[in-house]
C-alpha cells in the first residue's frame, strides 16, 4: 500500500507530507460524521465545509505505479464469461468492481485474475466498517505501488519461497500473495487482511484463479494484528511478505508482535517487507522491531529494474508518474544523502 503524492511544484517535506497522509483518512473517518445531524450541531460548522478546506491540499494517487507487471482492465461480463458456470453475476458488485487481468512476467506465461474496487468507489459504509473493526480502508482503495514491487520481487525470487509455508500480512487484493501462489510453488499461501470486507475480495480471487496454483494450497484469513493469534498458526510460517504496512503508527506494535509470534524459529525463517520512507513511520517503526527481538536487514538497491525506473523518476526523465515523490511512492528510503534500504528482510535473533 502506498500514498498518493503532492504535485511536484508543491512537494512537502517528510514531515509536512506524512502530516497531509494521515490527514487524509482523517478526512474519510469525519466524513462518517456527517450522517449524524447530532455530530454537526456539536462541531458548530458544515462537515462538508471541513473536508473541503482538508482536501483541498491533498492530492490524490494519478498511477498505478512502476508498470512492472503487465495488466488491462475488462468489464466483470467478460471476466464471467471467460469462467463459464463456476461463478455467477451475483458473485460480484458490478458497479463497483473491477476486473484486472495481470500478465506474470514468468516462465509459462501465467496470468493472473483480480476482481477490486474501482478506484472512485469507496463508501461511507466502508468507512463504518473501518471504525467497527479498528483497520483502515487502504485495501479497498487499489493495488499500491508497494504491492506491485513486492510481487515483482517474489517472481524474481521463486527460489526462496519453493515448498515453503507463506503468510501475507495487510493483504489488499492480494496480488503478492496471488502471485507467490502462481509462480513459486510454495507448499503453502495464507493472504491475510484484517479487514472483512477485503478478505472478502481475497477469496473470489483464490477461487478466480485455483487452476492457476498447482500443487500449492491457498487460502484467505482476517488477521488482525492487534489480537491474540490462533494457537495453530503461531511460529509456523517460514517466510511472511507485507508492502506498506508500516504507515498506521498505532498498529506497529501489533504487527512487529505478529511477525514474531507467527514466525517460524528456524535459522531460514525470514519476513520481507517493502515500505515508503512515509516521514518517521518506518524508522519508527524499525524500533519497535529491534524491542521485539528481531533484527533487520537493510538493503537498498534490490532489484536493478526497479532501481532504475526509481532513478529515471526523480530525475525527470520519466514523465509517466508526474506526481512521484520519493519518500512516499519507492520503497526504499532516501534521508538527505543517505540512502538506506526500505527493503526489509527480518529474523527472529
């Protein structure tokens, strides 16, 4: 998951636009307010009025990123066609959902199906249902650049996930997830999201695409990572995968705490995380990991491909994303003159 970007005419600093993120979904959780007439009278003005002076200095996210993966959007019809009788219209909420068709950059030619919420569609419903399940709305909004660098990486690293058992925190739509299943034949995929409505969406698309994953066995769990975890699942993973999910401070000790629980004590244990620099939200976030008793390896330059596409980007020499701004839209973080990785491979110590 990532954030959308100022303009580059008026690109804040780290901290102003960590500031203008969080103001954001500040904006969604007070639009929930405005159905409540009693919630109106008491802030004394519009809430209509508030979120217009909040949003007007917020930009919104114009890409869908690095391109790294081939895909096209297809009407639901043709998705439903291309299935024949193994789902059925009702399956889906067509005015809102999208069908996405993902061309894996692997040996075979494997694609993948996504069906996700179109982009303008996010509701205040949605935002109920964040507040009931203390979890944000960022997995409803679209497939983030973070993700798409995430599963990128899994294809060019197969190897490492082979006959291993594989857990994806803070899933979305669960393209890395989808895509480890596809492509790495894992022993096991669990693509977890703490939020019930995008597990939702998780579980079409394993069904979706259960031809495509061979041998490997793929399934969807709400996960929420501020609760106890069942006592099966814990220190059993060999290997978990999450993309920017560092960007709610509130959640960093649950989820440093999952990792470790969940984690497998083994000397080949490893969990892989991307994440934008996003102000101090993942330097915060690395203290929280070392309190937990596990380490951290920064690596700054991963994959040459993505690196350059980086390099082109903040020099201008690719157009293709005119509001990309390094802090919050490349996994990898760049303080002044420093560069130190945002890739994350940590272990249990």
């Amino acid at each position: 998951m990532d954030s959308s970007s100022p303009s580059p005419s008026s690109a804040p600093s780290g901290s102003r636009a960590a500031s203008n993120a969080t103001q954001r979904w500040s904006i969604l959780r007070r639009a929930l307010l405005a159905r409540s007439s009693s919630a109106r009278a008491l802030g004394g003005i519009s809430s209509d009025h508030q979120i217009k002076d909040g949003t007007n200095n917020i930009s919104r996210k114009a890409s869908r990123g690095f391109n790294l993966i081939e895909c096209h959007s297809l009407p639901i019809s043709q998705l439903l066609k291309s299935l024949g009788n193994s789902l059925n219209e009702n399956d889906f909420e067509c005015q809102k959902d999208v069908y996405v068709c993902y061309k894996l950059p692997c040996r075979g030619s494997s694609k993948l199906d996504l069906v996700c919420r179109k982009e303008d569609s996010l509701e205040l419903n949605d935002i109920e249902a964040s507040n009931k399940y203390n979890i944000d709305t960022t997995g409803l909004v679209c497939c983030w650049p973070s993700e798409e660098v995430l599963a990128y990486y899994c294809i060019n690293h197969s190897d490492v996930f082979r006959s291993k058992k594989v857990l994806e925190l803070g899933s979305g739509y669960g393209l890395a997830g989808l895509v480890i299943a596809a492509s790495t034949n894992a022993d096991e995929v669990v693509i977890s999201d703490g939020n019930p409505q995008v597990a939702e969406y998780i579980q079409k698309n394993i069904s979706i695409n259960a031809e495509t994953f061979g041998e490997t066995k793929v399934k969807s769990l709400i996960l929420h990572w501020d609760k106890e975890q069942a006592s099966e699942m814990l220190n059993t993973f060999d290997i978990i995968v999450a993309s920017d999910c560092t960007f709610f401070k509130q959640f960093h000790k649950g989820l440093a705490r999952t990792v470790k629980s969940l984690l497998k004590h083994s000397a080949t244990s490893q969990a892989i995380f991307l994440s934008p620099k996003r102000g101090d939200s993942l330097d915060k976030f690395l203290g929280i990991i070392k309190e937990n008793g596990l380490s951290c390896e920064l690596i700054e330059n991963y994959d040459p491909t993505v690196w350059n596409l980086h390099k082109k980007l903040v020099a201008g020499e690719d157009r293709t994303w005119p509001n990309y701004d390094k802090e919050h839209c490349y996994p990898l973080l760049v303080e002044s003159n420093v560069i130190c990785c945002r890739f994350l491979r940590l272990r249990i110590c």
